[in-house]
C-alpha cells in the first residue's frame, strides 16, 4: 500500500482527493483530535497542539503556495517561505486568541452557530439550508459534524475578539489630511547625468582584469544543470480510444446547469467625452453639450461608427466604439443601467460616468437563457472526451512506470511500449532551455528533484503525464578565466568607466554644495542641466524613471537644503540632482479623497492594533514547541 501511494501520489487522482480535504481546512481550519493518541508540537498555557494539526496547516499552506507559483516554485522560494514555522504560528496564534477570547467572557452561542453554518452556500439547496446535504459535503472531506462545528465556533470566537479589538479604532480628520498631504505632495529636480560611455579612452590590462575576475568570481557561477530523457503521454493521442454515449451527455447536462445557464447581456457600442474629477462645472457642461450633440447625429442617421471615431475620446474610438457583448456587472453602474434598459438599435441620451458623459448605442440584446441540450451536446461530447481521454493518458502513464520500475530504465519501458523516448538537452530550473513542453519549468522542477539516473512519479502536466529519467547533472561551478575571458573584460571596462562617472559626478556634488551653480559645473564638462516636470511619491521619475533612491532623497530636499549627501546610479548612469520646485497637494483633492483615505488608514491601524494584541499575549503566555517534532 506504500509503494502504491509513493507511485501514485504525482497523480491527479491523489491531488484530487488531497485537494478537496485541503479546501475544507484552508476555509475552516483544521479538525479536533483526540490529543492523548497524538504528539504534542506545541502547548500554549497548558493547551495542546497535536501535530495532525500541524501537518494539516502546513499541508494546506503548501498547497496553497503551489497554486499560487504553480512550475515557478523551487526549493529557494519555499526555503526563504519557511512554511513550517509559518504553520506553527497560525495554530500558536489561533490558540492565544482562543485563549484571550475566553479570559474576557466571550462567546459563540449555540443560535449563533447555527446561524452562520446555515448560511454556507455548500450546504444549501433551492430551499435553504439542507441537513442531509450538510452531513454529506463533510462526510465527502472526512469531518464529522462535531468537528466541523467544533472549528467553526472556535473560528466564530477569535472573530468576536478581533471585533473587539477593531471597532473602536477611529482615525481623526486631522491624521486624514496629513496622509493626504503627504501623499501627494509634489517636487521637480534639476539634474546633470554622468554616462559612463563618454570615459571612452579608458582601458583595462589584462591584470585589471584578473583582478576584477578574483573580485566578482561568484557572478560567473553558473546555474547547475540536468539533461533529462522523458515520456510523454497526451490526452489528445488516447481520443480515438474512447467513446461517449448519448446518455452520458445527458447526464452531463443535467448535471451542471450552472455550464449553459447564460446571463442577461447586451452588445452595444458607445461614444466617450472624457472628464476628471478635477473639472470645473462649466467644463463639464460643455462635455455634456459635445455628447448632446452626437446623439442628436446619430438619432438623425449619421453612421454611429464613424462618429465614435471622430469625437469618442475613449479606447475604443479605433473600433467605432464598439465594446463587444458583455454583462450587467462588466460595467460601471451608471453605464449598465441604461445599456440594459434599451432596446436593440436604441441611441442613448448622454449618461455620466466616472470616466466622462457616454453616449451608448445597443446593437444587440441577449435576454437571460439556458442554452438546450440540443444546442451543446457537441460541446458537452468534446468535454468528457477530454476527461476519458485524460484518464486513459494516466493509466498508460502508470503502466509504463509499473514497466520501468520493473526493468530499472525508462528505455526499456519505452522499447516494450514502442513509445518515442526523448531527450533533452541540458537545462537549468527554469526550464527555458526545455521544448515542446507546456510548463517547462514545472518540468525542470520535477527533474531537479531527482537523482542521476532515477525515474519520476508520473508527472501530471497540463498538456499531459510525463516520466522523466535524469541522465546528466551538472553541478554549479564558476568557469575559467580563460574561458569567459571576453566577458570579463567587457564587465572590467564597464566597471572603470562607472567607477569614473561616480567620482566625477561626487566631484560635482562636492563643487556645488560649495557654492558653484550646477550650471557652471554642468558647462565645465560640456554637460547640460535637465529638468524634471512635476512627480510624486509613487510615481516615475519623468526622463529618469522609476529611481527609487532618487524620489525617496528628492521629498526630503527643501530650499534651504537642495542638495543631496551623494550622488546616484541609475540606468547604467550616474546622477546629480538638486531640489528644482516643490508643490503642495491639491486642496480640492481632498473632500473627495478623505474617506478612502481614512478607510485605508482605518484598515491598516486595525491591523496594527491586532498584531500588538498577538505579540503581547505572545509575551505574557508561556508557549512550550517540541523542536524535535518538526524537524523533518
């Protein structure tokens, strides 16, 4: 039985069922155990954590991690991640806070439960809350109904002390409108740019680059490598091995109505006269006059396309304004409310927006349907083909392991099978150097798992099940002098040239801040001054860009301090920069922003206010964790 889960645990199979226990527990948590039968991982003030708990938590932040990166995940990543101690503190955590909760009296009655399990949508029909579906979701993701509701209220709980903890944070007008202040607060910069480039007589010897080379040797390292033969077994080949009967279309049909059920949609098309929140009231009175006049040509015939392609100042205008079909919730409110309160070949009165006045003609209207068994069968029959074919994939997949494991080679598995075996070339783990695959680096991954020689699980793959074999592995290794020796010398090169930018360019700051005009210095060096327009906190840096050094030093510069304490580096140059201008934030800006801003900064002092909560129960609790258990 361990041999079979060991081979099968690659399968979509395994990760299936592995799958739908892991949704259930990152949504509720994990279950309750009989702790006297287990190990202990953790106490916390005599409390318990057994260690399924654990490997559950960190079962399901694994997974969770793994959809997230998907073949992008490597053992560096999970590594810097540390998933262990992150599963380890969210049961500590849980257990404080279950703990405090209980310390204050708090509590989750028995209607309150009931209440909350009600409302989940798994367990309800078309009439409501159904009990023999309730017993049958949990029964399916192996919980019983007092584990579950055991969890749930204990999830109920630290919610009522988060409550408590958050609600009574307020955030003042005052701390609103120095955020607002701050935030878009504004400078402009003049600068002189320093490019390496015009050192151009400089050279290097050759034991300027022996020495650069002893300096920088870890840059050169390379990446280690696998060479790798594999097996592909794709769905596509195995169609023609399987059959669908019109009774399982049926059944499919009937069984997924949600599939062909189609929304209310419309296909409309629409002329844009933009406007800002900024915009005084005359400018947008005349915006609205532009729209009244477009519609007033289109009602009197004039092609709405070619309308759309002289007035819209949207997107679309290219397109004639032709949006496509969408529905009701794919647009701003405004804008859906009349698209979908008109008639196919209807113009619309101008309607305001967000983005401006719309003028909105409908081409089509697609009333709310389910489309008929008659009209999909096809498409259902192609679905479950797919599926069978899918499964078929596998099961040829697992016998030609069974074959390999058997032989000890992936060839002689291939040979008995007359299955193409191929090989790659070598390929580090991003798989970029892989081709023909869908996820290289999934396929990389996989491989670099492996030892020399040793055979895959199958692999599930989105294009199909692999076994992969490594044949070759390179280990990381840093070449030669002599054989990157061109590359050395041109980084050597680069390096002088930037090392000579930088001193001229501190130089210049020296001078300055001395009193010299940047002008006069800029001028000496048959430089010129440039000028910055206008940027704030979070925004590029026109004619620089995203400098995130330069910004953060330009908002602490003021007139009476325009000078920086150095230069900077940036886009391979080097830069002097002084304070050129700085620009309040708007005050009209600020009625309309304030509530977003005081939600945002509400949310965030809630989180603080809860963190501390933590570190201060993690503080004052006694926490007792049994390394031993976690170490692998």
């Amino acid at each position: 039985m361990l041999d079979l889960m060991r081979k099968k645990a690659g399968s979509w199979m395994i990760k299936f069922i592995l799958g739908a226990i892991i949704v259930v527990f990152a949504f509720w948590g994990v279950g309750t155990y009989n702790t006297s039968r287990l190990v202990t991982v953790a106490t916390v003030d005599d409390e318990v954590i057994p260690y399924e708990a654990y490997r559950e938590t960190y079962g399901r932040l694994m997974e969770d991690v793994r959809q997230r990166f998907g073949g992008e995940l490597d053992e560096n990543m999970l590594k810097a991640m540390d998933l262990k101690q992150l599963a380890l503190d969210q049961l500590i955590n849980d257990q404080l806070l279950i703990n405090e909760a209980r310390r204050l009296g708090l509590a989750v009655t028995d209607e309150e439960l009931a209440r909350a399990i009600s409302a989940v949508g798994a367990f309800q029909n078309e009439n409501g809350f159904d009990p023999n579906r309730y017993r049958r979701v949990l029964s399916a993701n192996r919980m019983t109904p007092e584990n579950f509701e055991f969890n749930q209220r204990q999830a109920m709980l630290i919610g009522k002390l988060r409550a408590l903890v958050t609600e009574p944070v307020k955030v003042p007008e005052v701390e609103t409108r120095q955020w607002y202040d701050f935030a878009n607060a504004k400078v402009a910069l003049a600068y002189v740019r320093l490019d390496p480039q015009q050192f151009s007589e400089v050279a290097v010897s050759d034991e300027d680059v022996q020495r650069y080379y002893e300096a920088h040797k870890e840059d050169y390292r390379t990446e280690p490598m696998r060479r790798a033969r594999y097996l592909a077994f794709r769905p596509e080949r195995f169609q023609d091995q399987v059959a669908v009967s019109d009774d399982e279309v049926a059944e499919f049909y009937a069984s997924n109505p949600d599939m062909f059920h189609q929304e209310e949609s419309v296909d409309a098309s629409h002329v844009l006269i933009r406007t800002a929140e900024s915009d005084s009231e005359e400018a947008v009175e005349a915006a609205r006059q532009r729209a009244v006049e477009v519609t007033r040509k289109a009602r009197e015939g004039a092609d709405f396309a070619e309308l759309a392609r002289e007035f819209s100042e949207g997107p679309t205008a290219a397109k004639g304004g032709a949006l496509g079909r969408f529905g009701r919730n794919q647009m701003v409110k405004p804008f859906a409310d009349q698209a979908f309160s008109m008639k196919a070949g209807e113009i619309s009165d101008p309607v305001k927006t967000e983005f401006g006045w719309h003028v909105i003609r409908v081409n089509e209207v697609h009333p709310e349907m389910t489309r008929p068994l008659e009209a999909v069968q096809e498409e259902i029959r192609a679905q479950i083909v797919e599926r069978k074919a899918r499964l078929v994939a596998f099961d040829a997949a697992d016998s030609a392991w069974d074959a390999a494991y058997d032989e000890g080679s992936l060839a002689a598995a291939a040979e008995a099978r007359n299955l193409a075996l191929v090989e790659t070339e070598l390929f580090t783990r991003s798989g970029q150097e892989v081709a023909g695959i869908q996820e290289p680096r999934k396929f990389a991954a996989a491989a670099f798992e492996l030892g020399d020689g040793e055979i895959s699980d199958v692999q599930e793959m989105s294009d199909g099940y692999y076994l992969l074999e490594v044949i070759a592995a390179q280990p990381a290794r840093v070449p030669e002098l002599a054989d990157i020796a061109q590359a050395v010398r041109a980084d050597a090169l680069a390096s002088k040239r930037s090392d000579l930018a930088r001193q001229a360019a501190e130089e210049m700051l020296q001078a300055a801040r001395q009193g010299e005009t940047l002008e006069q210095l800029a001028q000496a060096k048959g430089l010129k001054v440039e000028k910055t327009d206008f940027f704030g906190r979070q925004e590029p840096i026109p004619a620089i860009g995203g400098a995130r050094q330069i910004s953060e030093a330009a908002f602490g510069l003021s007139e009476t301090a325009p000078w920086p304490e150095k230069v900077f580096s940036a886009n391979q140059s080097w830069y002097v920069v002084r304070l050129a201008g700085r620009r309040a934030a708007d005050e009209a800006g600020f009625d309309e922003q304030k509530e977003r801003i005081a939600q945002q900064l509400r949310q965030q002092q809630q989180a603080e206010a809860f963190e501390a909560l933590l570190a201060q129960l993690r503080t004052q609790s006694k926490i007792e964790i049994n390394r031993e258990v976690l170490e692998p």
